[in-house]
C-alpha cells in the first residue's frame, strides 16, 4: 500500500471576489500513523456545495472558516483502507469530513457507516444534506399547505428541485426560477414543477404576475439578489419567505442594498426567516426515513453531476459560481 497522500490545501482567501484556482495548491504528503481510534478512508467521491466558499473566506458563523495551509474542507464517501476501531474495520463504506484529499485520516466516530442498499452517492445529495436542507426549510421554516403557490430560486440546483418534489407531495404548485433552457425544460418535464422561469433569458417580474395571480404563498430562497425582490412584490398574506442561502452575493465586493420591495413584508403581514440545517440535527433520522421513502417509490427523483479526477477538483468547484452543475455536484477521484 502507497504510503504516499495527495492533497489540495487553501492557499487564499476569495472574500469579496470570485474564487480562483490559485486559492488552492496541491501538495504530496507521508501518511502518519494511525493513533487508537482513527480509520484510513480511500476517498471515492466528494460532495460540493456553495457554503464551501465560506470556509475559504476564514469567518466563523455558516460556514465555519479555515486557515491558509489547511487541507481543503468537504464531505466525501470512501472505503475504510486500514483501521484502529473496532465500531469501523477495514472495507466500510463510510460518509464524512474528509477533506480534498486521496486518503483521509479521521476519528472513526465521526463517522457515518453506510449501507449498500442504495448507491452510495445519494448519501451526499438527496439522503445527505442536501436533501435535509430542502426538508427541513421548506416544512419547517416553509409550512407549505395544500393548493399553496411555492416559487423556488436556484430550482434546478442540488437542494432546489428536491423544493419543489417535496412541495409538490404537499399539494403545492411549484414554479421554479433557474438558469437556461436545459435546467428549465428539466424542471417541468422529469422534475415535475409546474412550471420554471429562465432568468437568463426572460425577466422574472411579469412571469411571476402571468404564473402567480394569487400571489406567492412560499418562496424557498437559495439566490438572493434581484429575483428576491421580483417575488417580494408579489407575497400573498401571511406569505413564508425561506432564506436557505444568497448565491448572487457570495462573490460581490461589497453587501448589496437590501430588497427594495421589503416592506411588502408588512403590508401582506408575511414572515421572512432564515435557517440553518444543523438546527434540525435531531430530527434528522426521521427525515432521511421519509426521503428514503419518497426515493424508493419514485416520487422524488435526483439529478447527479459528476466530475472526474483529482487534479479537478479546485475547477468543479468553480462550477457551482457559473451555474454549469447540472443537479448536485460530484466528482469520482
Ligand atoms: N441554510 C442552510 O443550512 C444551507 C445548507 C446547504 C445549502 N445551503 C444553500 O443552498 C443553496 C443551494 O445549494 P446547492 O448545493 O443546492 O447548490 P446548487 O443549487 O446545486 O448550485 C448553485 C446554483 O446556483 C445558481 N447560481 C450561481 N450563481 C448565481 C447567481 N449569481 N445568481 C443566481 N443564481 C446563481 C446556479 O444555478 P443557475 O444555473 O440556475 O443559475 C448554480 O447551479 C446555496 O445558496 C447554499 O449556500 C444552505
């Protein structure tokens, strides 16, 4: 066994700008040995997500921040290779913080054992937190009621068309906002919303007035931005505006002024309320039980993007900042 170990550390900080390539660099390390409790993971697939911008940026909060030199964070699936736990022996396929990096030297406890029952990747998309964040923001901070009007922004993201599955077993009608013909034409032919808008190529504002004549119930927000606004103007009464992320304003220099058409919020005597998955993390079990149920009977599908190779890893980050993941963004070492 190669006791050798690829990795790609942080080697800048992106605040207030895009990332670049240049914010990684690709080292080769010895492996050390083992300590009592540990286990050796050959990392499979990594898992990528826009908050990982975040723990480039060194803040604290979100995403909890990092320090130049360290191995790039991210969440992975691997194989046990070698191991000094008895709860985890050599051949488990496992899911945790492995970090960008070939082989992972990790606490055997902070680790989740996985079954083989269902491939492997789900665990990092519609089983991981990807799909528990769709769960919990949209029943939880989201509330939606049959024959409700749902609008999802980034809907044909990772956490966005799993929104609008779940509205849509909640009796919801869903309309989701994403960029392009593909991601749109996806959206309401396998996804099942009712219908997308394609910022890139329509203003968003009078198809939210064709599409929404009772005004929007629930909005799931990941973007921020102008579309934020757009739907603002157009809440129903005691609408849930669900802040789940603001992708438009993850590389801007400075904060952006705040939505002009805020003080809808008022009028339509509406809620406006961000959350954190990790608020939910006791009740996490119960809602992988439910999405493995809606998965197995076809009811929520998932779309995986996945990438190639160790060497680009940094680039698919990059990915997610251009819209060109297509479903949740992966990539096999
Ligand atoms: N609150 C929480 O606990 C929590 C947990 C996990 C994730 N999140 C947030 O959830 C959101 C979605 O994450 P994800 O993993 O599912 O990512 P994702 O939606 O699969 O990928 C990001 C998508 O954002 C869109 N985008 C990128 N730049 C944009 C811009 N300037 N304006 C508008 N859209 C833009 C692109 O889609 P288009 O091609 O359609 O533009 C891109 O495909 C992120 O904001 C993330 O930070 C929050």
């Amino acid at each position: 066994m190669s006791t050798r170990n690829r990795q790609w550390l942080i080697n800048g900080n992106p605040r207030g700008r895009p990332i670049q390539l240049d914010d990684f660099r690709e080292v080769e390390v010895e492996l050390v040995p083992l300590a009592s409790g540990q286990v050796r993971v050959r990392v499979d697939t990594l898992g990528f997500d826009p908050a990982q911008k975040g723990q480039l940026e060194n803040v604290s909060g979100y995403a909890a921040g990092n320090n130049i030199g360290d191995v790039m964070p991210g969440s992975g699936i691997g194989r046990v290779i070698e191991s000094k736990s008895e709860r985890v022996p050599v051949g488990t396929h496992v899911l945790g913080r492995m970090g960008w990096q070939e082989v992972a030297t990790v606490d055997a406890g902070s680790l989740q054992l996985l079954p083989d029952d269902v491939p492997a990747t789900a665990w990092l998309g519609p089983l991981g937190t990807t799909g528990l964040t769709a769960y919990f923001g949209l029943l939880k901070v989201g509330v939606p009621e049959p024959g409700d009007t749902v609008v999802v922004s980034g809907a044909a993201g990772a956490v966005g068309s799993m929104v609008g599955q779940i509205a849509k077993l909640m009796g919801c009608r869903t309309i989701g906002i994403a960029g392009g013909e593909a991601k749109c034409a996806w959206l309401v032919d396998e996804v099942g919303y009712d219908a997308a808008i394609d910022y890139k190529n329509e203003p968003i504002k009078p198809r939210l007035k064709e599409l929404c004549r009772d005004g929007i119930n629930v909005y799931f927000d990941n973007v921020g931005g102008p579309a934020l606004n757009d739907v603002l103007a157009r809440i129903a009464n005691h609408a849930r505006v669900v802040v789940c992320g603001g992708i438009a304003r993850y590389e801007q220099a400075t904060l952006p002024d705040g939505p002009a058409n805020y003080f809808n919020i008022v009028f339509r005597q509406a809620r406006m309320e961000g959350f954190l998955l990790r608020g939910y993390e006791a009740e996490y079990e119960v809602a992988r039980a439910r999405l493995r149920a809606w998965i197995d009977s076809g009811d929520i599908v998932y779309r995986e993007d996945i990438q190639q190779g160790f060497d680009n890893i940094p680039k698919t980050l990059l990915r997610l900042f251009s819209g060109e993941n297509f479903g949740k963004q992966l990539l096999k070492l």
